[in-house]
C-alpha cells in the first residue's frame, strides 16, 4: 500500500470534517426551530408577540372553533366562506311575532293578558295605552314562544298575524369560540409577566393584556345580547277596542254667529294693535323729523349758513 501525499491526506480530512459539520448545524437549527416554534419563546420571557397574535386572531386556534364549524371568517376579509355546522349543535334562532287583534272592551282584555304573561313567565318590555287601543312589546322565553303566541290569538279577533325566525346559529357559536379563545389566551399573557426580564417586555405584554381585555369585554357584550334574543323570543301585540262610529252635523246659527264674531274680534285686535304701534313709534318719528328740519333749513338754518360760508358770502 502506497502513502498517500501528505497534501491528499490533509483534503480528505478536511472534507470528512465539512460534512460531519455541516449534519450537526442542520440537526441543531432543526431541534432550534422546532423549540422556538413550538414554545413560542423570546429570551426571558417566553413571549412572541406576533406568534401570539396571529393564535388570538385566527378562530382556529381553538380547538372548540374546529369543533362548531369550520370556515373563513368574514372578519378576515374573506368572500367566500365554507360553513360546517356540527350536528350536536343547537340550532339557534330569534323570533319575533306581530299580532293584531280586536276585542270588544279594551278593559276587560287586560286581566287574562296579566293572566297568560304569568302563565309563560313573560312580561312587557314597553307598553302604549291610547284611547282605542294597546300596545305591547312581550318578552317570553323561546321554549314557550309558540304556545303563547296560540292563546294570544284566542283574545280576539286576529286583523294581521305575521312571524319571523332569523337563524343566527353561526355567528352564535362563533361569538361564543372567539370568546373563550381569547379568554385563554388572556390567561397565557398573564403568566408571561412572571418571566419578563426587564421594563420593555413587561409593557410590551400589558399593553396586549389591556388590548385583550377590552376585546373580551366587547365581543361578551356581542355575545350576551345575541344569547339574550334567543332565550327570549319577542311577541308585539297590538289590541284595539271596536271601531267607533262619528255622526256630522251643521253648525247651528248661534254657532256661526260665534264664529264670525270670533273672526271679527281676531281682526279689531290685530288692528288695534298696529294703531298702538303707530302711536307710540310713528308720532315721535315725526316729531324728530320736523325738528331736524327746522334746525337745519329753517329759522336756524344751519345748512344754509354753512353754503354761504362756502360761497364767500357774507
């Protein structure tokens, strides 16, 4: 076997070491990245502020989004949106109901409405008494919303009937997610602050708290009010008493007589009223007209005197 030249040896070397290097550095970033990625990891801290915001963003960073539906958020500024509804879900609509009715006597129509509001727990959120008829805007709960709508009918007779059910199911399930999404997420801003390491991080993660906070309190408002239209479904009731009747008759002569004195009376008042006007603006007006005059081309003569002056007339 021949020794290789010393120059050879040295290069093989030196390229076995090259690729056993360059296999350790890829291992390593791989094993680097994957942590980074996967614990979301800033020095200190812990914190990935972008990370982070793009988990608080996205409805999929729930795992009980992907569990109602999935589909592209119109928020996102998606058009196109692909809509999944789990089956164990609970449809969820909000009702509303217009009925009208005519009874014979408003008054005795009152108690048994008192009665049926007991009955199905509801109650009058606003409530219009005129002179012929009622108004009512009744809450009821959802589950009792379709019987009491029947004995409602059964109060009179019914002058128009009209119902509307909004599916709201999605945007529902969707309020609710985002909500508990960023509620944990919330949670897991809290404890970055225990591993911040200086004043920057610290503000960096309250800032997003105080963000936070005020995104949950707003999108639980959303999600409170739309949950409250669908516990309780909506009846506006409008109850009117018979319809009157109206007789017309001519004005009698005393009648007239009153009228045109009445016009008369209308008129002398006007008049006397720009006779009074006269007297006490128009009298004196004139009085310093006369007065103005005689001082300046009259007896005195002011304005004559002064022409003469600049006439050079003596």
């Amino acid at each position: 076997m021949k020794h290789l030249p010393k120059s050879r040896f040295l290069l093989g070397l030196f390229l076995i070491l090259l690729i056993f290097g360059a296999c350790g550095m890829g291992g390593g970033q791989q094993k680097a990245s994957a942590y980074w990625e996967d614990a979301e990891y800033i020095p200190g801290t812990g914190y990935n502020p972008e990370r982070a915001r793009a988990m608080a963003e996205s409805p999929a960073a729930s795992g009980a989004t992907s569990n109602y539906y999935e589909y592209d958020s119109q928020e996102t500024g998606n058009s196109s949106s692909l809509m999944e509804l789990n089956v164990t879900q609970t449809r969820k609509l909000v009702k509303r109901a217009d009925l009208y009715l005519r009874v014979e006597n408003l008054e005795s129509a009152e108690v048994p409405l008192s009665d049926l509001m007991e009955k199905y727990n509801a109650w009058s959120a606003s409530t219009g008494i005129y002179e012929n008829s009622r108004n009512y805007s009744i809450r009821v709960p959802s589950p009792s919303y379709d019987a009491m709508l029947a004995d409602l009918a059964g109060l009179g007779r019914i002058l128009r009937r009209s119902e509307n059910a909004e599916d709201v199911t999605l945007r529902y399930y969707d309020l609710e997610s985002r909500l508990a999404t960023k509620r944990e997420l919330l949670k897991t801003y809290q404890s970055y602050l225990g591993r911040a390491n200086n004043i920057d991080e610290i503000m960096t993660v309250e800032s997003r708290i105080a963000d936070l906070q005020q995104e949950i309190e707003q999108t639980g408002t959303q999600f409170r009010n739309l949950a409250n239209l669908v516990d309780y479904s909506t009846i506006n009731l409008e109850i009117s008493g018979p319809v009157g009747t109206y007789s017309y008759s001519e004005p009698t002569l005393g009648e007239k007589l009153k009228e045109l004195f009445g016009s008369f009376g209308d008129v002398a008042s006007s008049a006397i009223v720009v006779l009074m006007g006269i007297i006490i603006y128009g009298v004196p007006a004139i009085l310093i007209l006369i007065l103005l005059f005689w001082i300046l081309f009259g007896r005195i003569g002011l304005l004559k005197k002064l022409w003469r002056l600049v006439a050079g007339k003596k």
